[in-house]
C-alpha cells in the first residue's frame, strides 16, 4: 500500500507540528499544539467484471466493471481504470466499459482522500475479456507457441485432393514444417514450387474438423496473403456431416478467398445445392494491399443471415433459412492452393509465397 501526501497544505501542517512543539512546553505556560491532520486507514478494493461465471471467467465479453472502494476517514476518492479513463467521487462507487478487443490486463489504481487532503492508495489488476461484437469468446488460436500448429486445434488433409476434395490444383499438401509452421506469434502457410509424390508444388491445409465444430457465431480471423500468380489462399468452413451429406450438400462458407491472378480482390462466397461451383452466392471487392498488409476477415453466421466482411466493411450478405444447409455445425479450413479451376495459370517462375495469420477466433 502506498501513502502519499497529495497537497503541500498537508506537508507544511505536519512541520508546523513539529515546529509548535519545539517552541512551547507546559514550563513557560504554552499550551502544546494538537496535529489536525486526518489520514485515511484501511482502503479495500473489489472489483466485479461484469459476466463472469465459471464458463466466463473473464466476463461475457462486454467490457464493463463495477469499482467498489472504502476507507475509513476517506471523503472522495480517485479511480484509475488503467486505460486512460479516471474518475472523482465521493462514494468510492464507479463503473467502466473497456472498448478494446480480446482478452486484456488492466491496472487498476484506487487513491482515498480525507478533509485534510491526504491520501492512500492501492491497486488491482485485472484480466477482461472484452468483445465488440456482444458474443464471448470460445475457440482461438492466436499461434504464440512456436513449432507445429496446436494438435488440440488442427489436423490436415494430406495429398493431392484427388480423391474427391481437390479442384484440379497443382499442389500436394503436407504437415511439413517447410509448408506450415507457427513462428513469432504467426501461422505460416508456405506454398513451395518443388517435386513431391508426382505434384509440381507443395503447400498446406489445416482443418479444425473433429476439434472443433460449432453451429452460428462470428469467425475472425488476421491475416496477410500470398503473392502470385496461381496462388489460391482461402479461409473457409466446411459442413461438418460432408461424410454423409457430400458437398454441396453440407454447405460451404467461403469467408475469404483470394487468387494472384486478380490481386487485390476478395471474394466471399456460399457454396450449396443450386448455387455451387462458379454459380455460388457471394460477392468480392477491392481491398488494397492484402499481400502486404493484415486485414480482418470475418463471417458473422446465424439462423437469419450470414453477413461477410474485411476490416468492417460488408462483401455480402445472405439470408439464411431451413432450406439451405446453413443450420447444423461446421468447422474451419486454411490452406493455400496453387492453380486449379480458380486459382487459374501459374507463373512460371514463382517460387514461394506465404500467407500469414495473426489469429483465429470464434465468438458467440
């Protein structure tokens, strides 16, 4: 706990003190000099994040605190909410709402003051979990541990797709490290024009399909994408019952995809019966420097409607109903294809290109 003196009044008053005494004493008949100085004792700190329970530990992702201070002699008190953000009152009672995203730690700082303006102080952190969007966290991969991606999150398809998922690409995919790889605090997806198992190129695809499937929620995900032509990075999700409801049966969500022959262009797009194929429900934009710069992808997917955006702004909108397969649980895909019926003509004289996520995160 640390005690201050706020004022100069409360500096000179305690010298005065001294002073007073020195000079008078019961022998020459002066009174002694009573110190009037009042010190706040005892400051008690809570602080309640607003959703928490046992499934949220860090709150339901709203932001909001409730600051609960008391002191003995204290009369106001000055509250610190680590963000920039402060408040004065006398009841030592105050709420806040964090506006910055993900799960934070924030400092918080109490000081009581008594009617002679001295002080005590104290301090609380806190970790909060704070989403923009109203929804909780509860599934990411924000890829802080060097090495191979997380077994608990990801398995990969492995091979050419020629056994029925591919769509005619020049790539066989790997678990290598040369392909995939988390390093300083990013997940690395390298396609690769090398020889392997008869392909031209390699590169990797990474699938959440058996640990983690959801129904509804908002998909984000931080990425920079891969240069050249030929390059087909997507990041997508797959109905998890494609085993016995083939696609396009189980539905696709394209969240973002991206081809070197038309840089620049981000396309979002729904794949199911009827609307498939080159004949698929989406919409693209132009995006500046998407292989240079991050940019947030993200899919916000319930009962009613399935709405696309990067960096806030919408590429499509889709009304969901009963009638499309939209409604049952679906897991996520990230890979980077080379050529095929969309990825069109390789250049001949690619080498490798990257694309890099920052995070992948599920909120509902």
């Amino acid at each position: 706990m640390i005690k201050e003196f706020i004022t100069n009044k409360g500096f000179f008053a305690f010298i005065s003190f001294f002073l007073l005494i020195a000079c008078g004493s019961p022998e020459n008949g002066t009174d002694t000099i009573i110190s009037t100085d009042i010190f706040p004792e005892n400051l008690n700190i809570s602080v309640a994040i607003i959703g928490a329970d046992s499934n949220n530990l860090n709150g339901d992702g709203s932001g909001q605190i409730k600051v609960t201070a008391n002191a003995i002699n204290a009369v106001s008190y000055l509250i610190k909410f680590g963000d920039g953000k402060e408040v004065t009152n006398t009841s030592g009672i105050a709420e806040h709402t964090y506006i910055a995203d993900g799960l934070r730690t924030f400092t918080i700082e109490v000081f009581a003051y008594s009617s002679t303006e001295n002080s005590i102080g104290d301090f609380k952190k806190i970790d909060i979990f704070i989403s923009q969007n109203g929804q909780a966290l509860v599934w990411s991969d924000e890829f802080n541990v060097d090495g191979a991606p997380n077994p608990d999150n990801w398995g990969y398809d492995i091979g050419t797709g020629n056994n029925g998922w591919g769509n005619g690409e020049s790539q066989y995919y790997t678990n290598s490290s040369n392909n995939v790889i988390v390093e300083n605090g990013l997940l690395k997806i390298t396609a690769k024009k090398e020889s392997f198992q008869g392909a031209n190129y390699t590169s990797s695809r990474l699938l959440s399909k058996g640990k983690f499937d959801f129904t509804y929620g908002t998909v984000e995900v931080r990425a920079k994408l891969p240069t050249g032509k030929g390059t087909w990075p997507a990041i997508w999700m797959l109905g998890a019952n494609f085993e016995t409801a083939p696609w396009p049966a189980c539905g696709e969500i394209d969240i973002m995809e991206h081809v070197g022959n038309d840089q620049n262009k981000i396309h979002s797009t729904l794949h199911y019966p009827n609307n498939f194929g080159g004949n698929g429900n989406g919409n693209s934009i132009p995006v500046a420097n998407v292989s240079s710069e991050f940019h947030v992808y993200e899919v916000v997917w319930d009962k009613d409607t399935i709405l696309f955006t990067v960096d806030g702004t919408e590429i499509h909108s889709f009304s969901n109903n009963g009638n499309v397969p939209f409604n049952h649980d679906f897991f996520i895909i990230l890979n980077v294809a080379m050529g095929g019926s969309f990825g069109g003509a390789i250049d001949e004289n690619f080498t490798e290109s990257t694309m890099e996520i920052d995070y992948v995160k599920v909120f509902q």
